[in-house]
C-alpha cells in the first residue's frame, strides 16, 4: 500500500511563524496580549490550540474543532480558523486517514473494519474512509492474519483443538477480522502444524 503524502508540519505559507514572541504561542492561550493586560482575541486564541495540538501529531478536522469547542472558542471563528489551516494544508483528512490505516495495519495488524471504526471515531468522513481502507485488499488483509496466526499459534499449543480454535479465531475477530476469514485461516493454520508434526514424527528415529 501506497502512502498519498507524508502529513504536513504544523507550518504553511499564510500562516505567521510562533515563537517565543508570539502571543498565540504556549498553553496558556488565554493569557494577556504583549502582556498589556489585554486577553487575546479569539481568532489568536483558537490558532495557538490548532498549532499546539498539531505539533504534538496530526489531527482530524472534527478532532481539533471539538477541542476548540471545549476551549470555549465562537463556532463562528473555529470554522474561520479550521478552514485556513485547511487551505494551508495542515489539516487534511485524507491524508491523515492514509497515514492512520498504514500504520494501524502493518502495526497492530487491524482489518479494514476495524480500521474503519477507528477512523470514523476521529471524525473522517465516510467517502475519505472508504477510500482509505480500500487501499487494503483482500489478499492482504489475508495474509496479515495468517500472520497473527502464526505468532499466537505456539502459546495455545496445550489446549485442545477446538479451544485453539476459539481462541485464535477470537483474537482476529478483535482485530476487525470477518468471522468466516478468521476461521478458515485459524483451521489451515492447526492443519498444517498437525501436518507439520506427523512430518517430524515420522523423520525422527525412534528413541
């Protein structure tokens, strides 16, 4: 899977640089202009939350308006302010919901469904959504749980098969996994170690 674009910086053209000069910079946005007693305006206020919130990690359009909204920020002057942040390509859905599946894929190994769910929670719109996981195909998505399989096969071993089976199948169905991959991939995976056994078995001299 392809990324679009590496998530941009918390800096664009149009945007003033902060600094320790800068009124809008810091955790404290409600504090005094220049220190004349005067509170910053909202606009200053709602841009020094939006930069402080990027720098730390990308964020979704939803997820820094509802913190502005929490902040107390006018919704008037949050949509000004998201919007030139969008304009200036801070913020971008599309590529944070890209950037989101690739890591949460190849990282925790979540299926496109569960992958989905997440970003639906972060606010994404459904047509970015679907896009974004869309970039998962089957195939892969198969084989990533092949590959769960594999590493959690050894720590049941022990147990019979039938609980094996729940348990394994269990673990993909946390992760996103749809009930009927889960199965077959958990059942291929006991049938070839029992293959895998008898082989040795049979290869091994008697003791």
């Amino acid at each position: 899977m392809t990324r679009r674009s590496e998530y941009p910086r918390p800096q664009a053209e149009g945007l003033p640089e902060t600094g320790a000069d800068d009124p809008t910079c810091g955790d404290a946005p409600s504090s005094s202009r220049a220190g004349d007693g005067t509170p910053p305006r909202p606009e200053e206020q709602a841009r020094a939350i939006c930069l402080r919130l990027l720098t730390g990690s990308p964020r979704t359009r939803k997820q820094l308006a509802d913190a502005l909204a929490k902040r107390g920020i006018p919704a008037e002057v949050a949509e000004e302010v998201l919007a030139r942040f969008e304009d200036a390509g801070l913020i971008d859905d599309a590529a944070f919901a890209d950037a989101w599946v690739e890591s949460r894929h190849h990282g925790r190994g979540l299926a496109r469904r569960a992958l989905a769910r997440e970003l639906r929670t972060k606010g994404v719109d459904s047509a970015v959504i679907d896009e974004a996981v869309g970039q998962l195909d089957s195939d892969q998505e198969e084989h990533t749980a092949r590959e769960l399989v594999r590493r959690k096969l050894r720590a049941t071993r022990g147990l019979d098969r039938e609980k094996r089976l729940r348990r394994l199948a269990g673990m993909l169905a946390r992760k996103g996994y749809a009930e009927g991959l889960a199965l077959r991939v958990v059942r291929q995976a006991l049938e070839e170690e029992g293959e895998e056994a008898e082989l040795l078995d049979h290869w091994l001299p008697d003791a």
